[in-house]
C-alpha cells in the first residue's frame, strides 16, 4: 500500500474579502507524477504556499507524510522550484557548485560549514540532472534550461521526498523543453521522487505525468491521467470559466 505523502480535508484560504480557495481536498501518495493545472488567478500559487508553510489556511486540515503541517519538522523532505526567471537574478557571481551547495542549509543548519559528505551530496544531485560537468562554471554563464537543472539539482541535494515544481520551463526554449521533461520522469520513476508539477503546458507532459488535478478556487477533478483524457470539452470549459483547447 502506498504511503500517503499530502492529504489535504476541506481546506479554504483567503485574502482580505476575496475567496481564493474553497474547500480545497485531495490527496498525494507516494510515487505520484501530478499534474496541477488551472488558468491564471486559480488559486494555483496559493495552494503551493501553503503546503510549503508559507501560508496558513482559513479553515480545513493539512497533512504532510501523516503529521498535521502546523507541527511537521521535516521541511528538508520537501524541495521546492520556482519560476527560474522570477525568483533568479542570472548575474549572480556564484559557481553551480555553490548554488548547488547552497540547498543543505535547511538541513544542515545555517552556520554549519558543509564537509566532505555535503561535497559528494552536491555532486551526485548534478550528476542526477546531467550538470555535473558544468559544476565550476557561473551560473550565469549558463543557457536556461541549464540553470532550471541546476536549480533542481539544488532542490535534490537535501534529498526531498517530494519535489514541487512551479512552471519550471519558463524561460527554457521549445528544443529543449522534452529532454528536461524526460528528466524529471526520469527522478520520478527511477528515483522515485514523487512530483506535483504546476504547468499549462500538459500537453508536452501528458505521455510522462500519472495524475491530474484541475484547480481553480476548488478542485474540479483529481484522478488519473487517463480519466482526464475522457473529460468532455463542456466540462473544462466550465471549470476554466472560459474556452480552452485540451490537446492529446
């Protein structure tokens, strides 16, 4: 039986007056490949805050790994990354290596200095995501699908059992928006990572993703991929609020 890693009961958020989430529930279990899908203002970036701790929900239950989340000490079981093109300042003067490194400290500490375990560490999450030959090089100097790699290496590094992933080929060109996508599947099934991906872009992940929920201020479907296949188009129109075109 699969270990539950995200059990989310009736949970509702919102801002000031405005709704942003309403009784949001459903599950992650372990091994997942979720695709977390909705248009713009859907709530999507809300629901990430606050499985990361950042936000605290009006009303319902969270559970991270079996533990209620207010009292869940393991954050290091979580890698978390974001749109590399809002969250990273590509002039930054550091090496892969140290961006790379830079991940332990929730697990390490703040002022504890990594050693020659950390070191190996660093270089076998490189390696997971084929940039271990670029580990001396600035990470300016790098094209953007490298620096969304080495930014994934940086989430792998404190070895997470869950790793999120917010539009992460934003900035990454078409060419190679598949091979990083085969990455990630790659993490997924011989890692066995388990992975929530927040995308518009499903149908380049629908041949590599294992679930789907479509969000937007409540969850209008979770399950398999291939039940969602089987969606009429009058349905995701109306969940979207607009017209949208599901491509196979």
């Amino acid at each position: 039986m699969k270990t539950t890693l995200i059990d989310i009961e009736n949970v509702s958020f919102q801002y000031d007056y405005t709704q942003v989430l309403k009784n949001i529930s459903f599950r992650v279990e372990e091994g997942d490949f979720l695709a977390l899908l909705g248009p713009n203002g859907s709530g999507k970036s809300t629901l990430l805050k606050i499985l990361l701790g950042l936000l605290k929900p009006l009303s319902g239950e969270i559970k991270l790994f079996g533990e209620p989340s207010a009292t869940f000490k393991h954050r290091e079981w979580i890698g978390y990354v974001s749109q590399k093109s809002n969250a990273f300042n590509s002039g930054f003067p550091a090496t892969v290596q140290e961006v790379v490194k830079s991940g332990l400290t929730k697990k390490l500490g703040l002022f504890k200095r990594p050693g020659r375990e950390a070191k190996g560490k660093v270089q076998e999450a490189l390696k997971a995501v084929g940039m271990d030959a670029f580990e001396n090089r600035n990470i300016g100097e790098l094209s953007g699908g490298q620096q969304q790699r080495v930014f994934i290496a940086r989430a792998l590094v404190s070895d997470p059992k869950l790793l999120i992933l917010d539009e992460p080929t934003v900035g990454i060109d078409h060419e190679n928006v598949q091979s990083f996508y085969d990455m990630l599947v790659k993490l997924n099934r011989e890692q066995g990572i388990t992975m929530i991906l927040v995308t518009h872009d499903v149908d380049t992940v629908s041949n590599r993703i294992s679930h789907v929920a479509c969000l937007n201020q409540t969850i209008h479907f979770h399950g398999y991929k291939n039940e969602f296949d089987n969606i009429s188009q009058n349905a995701l129109d109306g969940w979207y609020g607009h017209s949208v075109r599901k491509i196979h």
